[in-house]
C-alpha cells in the first residue's frame, strides 16, 4: 500500500459517500517509521472518466459505421459496425472502402471548417453516403457512413409510380373527351349507313369511318384501362383454368418459332377478377415475350401461391402483405436495359418500329393489374430475357362456372317515355334521334338541374332516365338519379359516361340497380340495353 494509490470510498458529514484517492508514503528517519498520507476528493475526475466512457461507448456500438481521421487524413479508428459493412461488401479492412480523395476531404474539411455532407459511392453494387465533420479542437474528422441502396430504390419506384399515375389520370382525361366525339361520329355513320339509297362508294366510305371509329374506340379504352378507369366484371377465377383456356389463342399468337411451357402450380388459390382482362393480360405479355424473342426462344408461363410478409414488403412500396397468386411469364429474348425498364408502363412508349405497336399493350397490363388491387414486378437484363411477375390478391371464394354467352337478342324499340340528360350537345341530338328512331318519346336535358324541372312536369310518364355521369352544375348523374328514384322508385335509370370507375363512386358499382353503358356506343347497343332496362331484363 505504501507508495501506492488507492481509492477508496468516504463519508461526507450528512453520511453520504463520495470517492477518494489515498497515498501513503513512508519519510526515512534514523528513529520509528513515520508515514505520510494524502487523502484527494476525486468526485470530478470521476464524472469526468464516465462521461469519457459514454463518449467512447457511442461510436463504439452506433449501429452505424463510425470513422476518425487525424489531421493528415490517416485513418486512426472505426468501429464494429465499419468493419461489419466492409465485410459485407467484400473488404477485408474498412480503410479499403473509403471514398476515394478521403485524405483531401479531410483536409479541406478542416481548412474551412465545414462539413461534407452525403457524398455517395458505390461498391459492390451498393450506394454508401458518407458525412464528414470536422472537430477542431483537436484537428481531427469524424465520419459517418450508411448504406442507402434499398432507401434510394423505394424512392425511385414510388417517383415512378406517382408519375404512372399522373401519366392515367391524364390518359383517362384524354380518353374520355376522344369517347364524346367517337360517340358522335360512331353515331352517325352507323345511322347513315342504314339509308337505303346510298352510292356504293358512299356506302363504303361510312364502313370505312364506322371501322376507323371501332379501332379509335378500343385505343381509348386501353388509356382507360390504363388510368384504372374502366368496368370491372369480377368473379372467383381459377387462374390455372384460365390461361389453360387462352394456350391454344397463346399458340397461335407467338409463333411456331417459340417454345411455349406452361408450369402451373396445384390447388392454386382463386382470384377474383374480370375473366377478359386478365386474358388480356396474359396474351400481352406473351405478345411482348414474343417480339422481344424474333429468332425464336423460349416462353414460360408460371402460376403459385405465395405469401408476401414484411421483409418482402420493405423492398417494394406497391407490395402489401398477404396471400397472392403470381403469374409469372419468362422469356429468354434479348432482354431490357435500365432506362427502358424505367419506362415500359408508359402508354405509346414502344421500342419496335414505327407501324409494328401502339405502345399500349403493358400499359394495359399495368392498368387491369392495378385495378385489380395486384402488382406488376419485372427482371431483365440485356441479352439474359425478361420476367414478368404478376401478383393478384386472393379470394377466399370458390370458384364458380363462369356464365353462358345468351343469344343475342334482336334489337326492338318502344313507346316509353326516357329522359335524356348529357351535357354535350351533339351527343345529346344523336341519342334523341336513334331513341325517336325507335319510337321512344323522349325528353332532354343538358344538366342535371335542368333535367329537375323537366322531371317534375312529367314524372308520371318517365319510365327511363338516361344520364351521363359527370354534368355541370350542382347535380351530377348520380345525384340526378337518387333525388328522382327517391320520388319514384320505380324509375329505371342507366347511366353512361366516357369515363367509368372513379366516377362511380362507392358501392354503385357493385349495386345491383346499377346499370352502365360505356361511351363510345354502337347506336344498336344503346338500343338493345335501353330495352332491356324498361324490360327490367339487366341485372
């Protein structure tokens, strides 16, 4: 003990206690031995020691990679999580991961006494950020890393995504005021066509306009079903049964050059779903299999269940957890790189020729899939072929026999009395005329508030309201028709529009009142549907 420091603990006057240091020494004398002790209250130096603990403990196990710098730019610490990183991405030693120039960093970072902040590099494939500090009291720089790979990924699908669907609520606007006018025109080269004393030439020239008229209408509805703004029909689908069903149509459109294998997956779950969009959905994609393969290949179509968790999740924003069906079409043709990928989705954006595509064909695809509530990923690389995953959620349903196309009914008119309501003039005269046409009497409006006073001069003899969904002023069809249908319940109504889904609104859709005619309209299919709705013959 003696020369020696030893601590110890003391007590203060009120009894608490608090540390000391002690030193004992031993003074030489010729007689007894004399001893010498000193006592230090070290109550400071212990507060002092601690918070340097606490300091040294928060690099030491930060999660995150730390790193010091001396003056000079040499490395002089890093702590676990520096080292962990630089395993993970094939280094042995954390130095070797650094930013190239780091010295130079260092420097000038002391030189003006300013941060450097989220300069990023990669390795390996991964995007790291780095931050540099500068302390000057003791002419050193603190450094902090992260690996931001999977951080800039989800942000670079959710800028995609936004833009997808601003790029839909343009292309359904588009489409919409396009089904106006085709309606128009449709219209009336259909009713002229009918004339009897028509010129040859003049006869062929209507079949041209009505042909012309049918491909502009089913464009429209492509942006429409893009912009997840058409009619779905849903019923519990058996996927399997499905492209079962469409191969022989898959055959035929890829080609004898390509080989096409089916890898379907045992009691796979059903989907509820509209039977022709996902045909749709699975003859687009071999489609675009097939013209990605021109010298031939291979084509796999794929089904399974599969349960997405969180991890997944983290990965992809579009994802969700649960239970889905995947359909899975891979080809081995030439493949895409980075840019295109960024923009397959996009409508009219093709890399074929001109005259050999729309460029409309994924941007269906990714319309139906995302009315759907499902999503669409995709792999590709450049000369190793393409991937597409499609993943639908599940129904807990069971599967139903889907229903028998009914002989198509001849179409009749009749005497009834219909309120026409549309709100664009042209479209409004060309409904009157192949309504009157048919022996209806038929009353107009061009607003909802203008139909309110024609309604209540004639509500006894209005059997039928034919409205568009989305008029100027305070009521729109649907409000239209709940204000009439609660004076008069027995009001048929049918709606039309050239829009559909968002502006249906909640549960009409799904109404069994609900009845529905998309614009453009063949004049024979307002006739048929108009019937068929006085005779209360639609669901």
């Amino acid at each position: 003990m003696v020369g020696k420091r030893v601590e110890l603990k003391a007590l203060r006057a009120d009894g608490t206690e608090f540390p000391i240091e002690m030193t004992v020494t031993r003074i030489a004398t010729d007689g007894p031995a004399i001893f010498t002790g000193f006592i230090r209250d070290i109550t400071e130096r212990k507060q002092a020691e601690l918070e340097i603990q606490k300091l040294a403990a928060f690099p030491r196990w930060n999660p995150n990679p730390v790193f010091e710098f001396s003056a000079d730019g040499t490395l002089t610490y890093f702590n676990d999580a520096a080292r962990a990183m630089a395993q993970s991405l094939g280094r042995e030693h954390a130095s070797a991961i650094l930013p190239p120039n780091t010295g130079g960093i260092v420097k000038e970072c002391l030189a003006k006494g300013e941060c450097k902040l989220r300069l990023e590099t990669n390795v390996n494939g991964r995007t790291i950020t780095w931050s540099f500090f500068p302390i000057a009291g003791n002419q050193t720089v603190h450094c902090y890393a992260g690996d931001v790979t999977e951080r800039l990924s989800l942000e670079a699908q959710l800028r995609q995504a936004q833009k997808m669907e601003s790029i839909g609520q343009l292309a359904a606007g588009v489409a919409h005021d396009f089904n106006n006018l085709l309606s128009i025109v449709q219209g009336y080269s259909t009713l002229l066509m009918e004339e009897t004393e028509l010129k040859p030439e003049m006869a062929e020239a209507l079949k041209q306009i009505a042909s012309a008229t049918d491909r502009a209408t089913h464009l429209t509805r492509q942006l429409l079903t893009f912009g997840r703004k058409q009619i779905i029909h849903v019923r519990n689908v058996d996927l399997n049964e499905l492209i079962n069903n469409v191969g022989k149509l898959l055959r035929r459109a890829i080609g004898e050059s390509i080989a096409l294998q089916f890898n379907y997956s045992p009691s796979l779950p059903a989907v509820e779903a509209d039977t022709g969009m996902m045909e749709q959905v699975a003859m687009n994609l071999a489609i675009n299999a097939r013209d990605a393969m021109p010298q031939g290949g291979q084509l796999t179509i794929g089904t399974r269940a599969i349960e997405v968790d969180e991890a997944y999740v983290r990965h992809n924003p579009e994802a969700r957890p649960g239970r889905f069906v995947c359909l899975t079409v891979t080809d081995t043709g030439v493949g895409m790189d980075d840019a295109t990928l960024d923009r397959i989705f996009e409508p009219f954006f093709t890399t074929k020729s001109a005259g050999k595509g729309t460029g409309l064909g994924l941007a269906t695809v990714y319309g139906i899939v995302k009315q759907h509530q499902g999503w669409i990923e995709v792999q590709s690389q450049i000369g190793q072929g393409t991937t597409f995953k499609v993943f639908l959620p599940t129904s807990s349903k069971t599967v139903a026999a889907p229903p028998q196309n009914a002989d198509r009914p001849s179409v009749r008119g009749g005497s009834e009395t219909i309120l026409l309501v549309e709100d664009e003039p042209a479209v409004l005269t060309m409904a009157k005329g192949i309504l009157q046409r048919l022996g209806y009497q038929v009353l107009t409006a061009v607003s909802g508030d203008e139909a309110v006073p024609v309604w209540q001069q004639h509500s006894a003899a209005i059997g039928l309201l034919l409205t568009d969904m989305v008029m100027p002023g305070s009521l729109n069809g649907r409000e239209l028709a709940e204000k009439l249908l609660q004076e008069k319940p027995a009001l048929k109504v049918l709606y039309t529009s050239g829009y559909s889904m968002d502006l249906v609104g909640p549960g009409l859709a799904t109404s069994k009142n609900f009845i529905f005619l998309q614009k453009p309209y063949h004049p024979e299919v307002l006739a048929q549907t108009v019937r068929q709705c006085l005779d209360g013959k639609l669901p």
